[in-house]
C-alpha cells in the first residue's frame, strides 16, 4: 500500500499509550491498531484531526505517501 500510517511513531515521540488516544478521541483500541497497522480502507477526517490535536501535530507526520517500486520490463 502506498500510503504509510506513521501513528506508532508518533505516539512513541509522544510519549503516549494507544489505550489513552483511543479513549480520548472516541474510538476503540481494536480500531486504532487496525488503523495504525494500515489495515483499513479509509477514515473520517474528524478522526485524523482529532489525532493530530491530542498528539499535537500535523496529518503528514502521521500519513506518508511511499510510490509502488516499478519493475524495469
């Protein structure tokens, strides 16, 4: 998947525990490790600005674009 989510790496910088975030913003424990394993199609937005506000950054520390590696035919 192109599209890196760098969430353990923040909430490492932070200093924080995933049970915390989870009950902050209002979602579950299951769905935040869905989501900081990638595992997840989408997510609302209110939810990665409710992410950013709690760990106190931006959306591009928290989402990386990574380009597919392209075969040479």
């Amino acid at each position: 998947m192109p599209i890196i989510i760098n969430l353990d790496v923040m909430l490492a910088k932070r200093k924080v525990k995933s049970k915390d975030l989870a009950a902050s913003i209002g979602i579950t424990e299951q769905n935040l490790s869905l989501l900081k394993q990638g595992k997840i199609k989408g997510f609302r937005l209110a939810t990665l600005e409710a992410i950013c506000a709690y760990l106190d950054c931006q959306p591009g520390d928290i989402l990386e674009y990574q380009a597919p590696i392209q075969s040479a035919d």
